[in-house]
C-alpha cells in the first residue's frame, strides 16, 4: 500500500501550526506535534527537519494563505477601507496567524545577532511590493500622501490585526467579547472607517 506523503505532510503541518500557535517554538516539541498528528515523529524529521525549520514552513504557508486572500484589489485601493474590513475578517477566521507572527516577533526583539525571520528575502518583497502599490495610489491622488507609504502600509495592516493581537485590551476597552457577532461587526466597521479616514485625501 502507497504511503500518502502529501496528506502525512499536511497532517503534520496541521498539527504544527496548532501547536506553534499554543507554545511557541521554544514551548513546542517535536514529539507533541507528531502525536497531535498521529503520525510517527521520525517522519515529521524527515519531511521537515529540524523545528525551526518546520516552525518556518508553517508560517510562510499560513502567510501565503492571508496574501492569496487579501490581496491588493486590481482596481486598486480607492475603497481602501474594504481592504482593510477584509483584512479584518481574515485575522478574525484565522486567530492562530497572529499568534504565530507574535512568537516569532518575540524572537526577533532587538533585531542583531540572532534574530529569525521565516523566508524574510520573500517575505519582504512581498512588502515592498505592497508599499509600491500604496505610493502609486498616492502620486495617483487615490490616497492621502501626506504619510510615508510604507508607515500608511503599516497602520492599514495594524488597523485590521491589532483587535486580535491583544484580545485582553478589546475586552478592557469596550466590556464586550469579541465571539458576539454584533460587536465583531461593530469593529470592522470601525476599522473600514478609521482607514478610510486615515488613507483617503482630505
């Protein structure tokens, strides 16, 4: 009987990515990840190496994910504030996304000697050519350019992420779950009218 190396391997990055999510790379062991999957560790070493390894296929793949979702519309970004909703509405579906980019941030604190960044060359292309997208969209006069079109970049990317980066302040500010579906809806909208704000001309 064939072994199904495809679904052993997605298997173990479904696992991987839970657990990555829950314990960090530094909290979560290979053994746990391999049982959560049900699968033989010796395998997990031979698809994916060693942890770091596979801590950084799991989240290019879960990055990949997000990019293939929420990309730069083609028509591009004057309903910069649909952009940012449905960035939002990803990060909501997708909670363990954040959690991942935070425990790698944690390890990356200082920058220097040391730091790790999952496929950074990549990554930071990906980026740039978003930021090239805000600032053509700005000399275009579709957005404000009276901010630097990579910090724009950011702030329009922290606007959709930051509710669920920090769940402990949404509850402190506003005394309401994030699970009711009125509140969820009450802060996309707020999200979609800060970037618009934000981002379009004045």
């Amino acid at each position: 009987m064939a072994w199904d190396i495809e679904g052993t391997q997605r298997r173990l990055k479904e696992a991987a990515t839970l657990e990555f999510a829950e314990h960090g790379p530094d909290g979560t062991t290979m053994a746990r990840i391999a049982e959560r999957a049900g699968i033989n560790k010796e395998r997990l070493y031979k698809y994916f190496g060693d942890k770091q390894n596979l801590f950084d296929t799991v989240l290019k793949d879960e990055l990949e994910k997000l990019a293939a979702d929420v990309a730069v519309p083609e028509a591009g970004l004057a309903d910069i504030g649909e952009f940012a909703g449905r960035s939002f509405d990803y990060h909501a579906d997708h909670p363990h996304l954040l959690r991942l980019l935070q425990w790698e941030g944690l390890a990356y604190a200082g920058g220097g000697a040391g730091r790790s960044i999952a496929e950074e060359a990549g990554r930071t292309a990906h980026y740039r050519d978003k930021v090239a997208a805000f600032a053509a969209a700005q000399r275009a006069g579709v957005l404000d350019d009276s901010l630097d079109p990579a910090h724009l970049t950011f702030s329009i990317i922290a606007l959709a992420a930051w509710w669920f980066s920090v769940p402990q302040l949404a509850w402190m500010l506003t005394g309401t779950d994030a699970a009711d579906p009125d509140e969820r809806a009450r802060r996309r909208a707020g999200v979609v009218r800060a970037a618009e704000r934000l981002a379009l001309p004045r």
